[in-house]
C-alpha cells in the first residue's frame, strides 16, 4: 500500500514538474493593435448607426388608436395602441447608442498602443567556433 501511494505522489509531483505551459500570451504587434482598433470603430459605428435608426424608428411610428386615459407618475396620460411598440424601440436604440461608447473608448486606446509599439531587435549571443592552426 505504501508503495501505491508514493510512487502516485512521485507520479502527480513528475508531471505537475515537466508540463508545459500552455497559457502564455504574446504581446501583440502593431499591425494587430491596428487591427483590433479598427474592428472596434467598425463595431461602434454599426452600434451608433443601429440604435439611431431605430431611436428615429421610435420617433416615427404613429400613436395608434386611443385606448383610454391611465394614471402616470402622479399625472394623467394617455395610452395609445403602439406606446408598447415605440417603447421597445426607443429603449433598444438607445441602450445601443450608449454600448457604442465602450467600444470608440477601447478603439482609440489599441490605436495608441499599435502607434507606440515599436520594432525592435533583442541581441542573442551566439558561440563562435574557430579552428586554430597553429602548425603552419
């Protein structure tokens, strides 16, 4: 039993010693920063664009029919047939407009990342081999 049990821990101790890591990030170069920052500006442009359209959707729609007269925060409003229709859009076209906003944040960030990385050369030092012959 004894035996069974050390050499599992010798075994667990072996592998966890000479396994490789797999999780090692790479800086990124500047063509990726770049890249990245222009995908983000794509991403927060289509969002802006979106929620705007669909903001001026909200705008757009008629009121519909009546439907009668309800209490609202201390007033009195009154109900149409679309209100729920305009709602969902305004409120989705203007969720969309502000999660655009992170996206030109961070893009402008990788772009000034990607414009101070710069190239340069790490210096190996490598064994030089010579052949002396001093008989001649």
């Amino acid at each position: 039993m004894r035996k069974i049990i050390f050499s599992t821990i010798l075994f667990l101790i072996n592998t966890s010693l000479f396994s490789q890591q797999t999780n090692s990030e790479l800086p990124l170069t500047q063509q990726a920063y770049l890249k990245k920052s222009k995908d983000q500006k794509k991403v927060g442009w289509i969002l802006l664009g979106g929620g705007a359209a669909l903001l001026a959707t909200a705008f757009i729609i008629p009121k519909g029919e009546s439907e009668g007269y309800d209490v609202c925060i201390y007033i009195v409003c009154e109900n149409h047939k679309n209100d729920d229709i305009k709602a969902a859009f305004g409120l989705t076209g203007f969720v969309s407009m502000l999660a655009s906003v992170p996206f030109f944040i961070a893009s402008g960030k990788n772009k000034k990342r990607g414009n101070s990385v710069s190239g340069y050369l790490k210096m190996h030092k490598t064994p030089l081999l010579v052949k002396n012959d001093k008989n001649s």
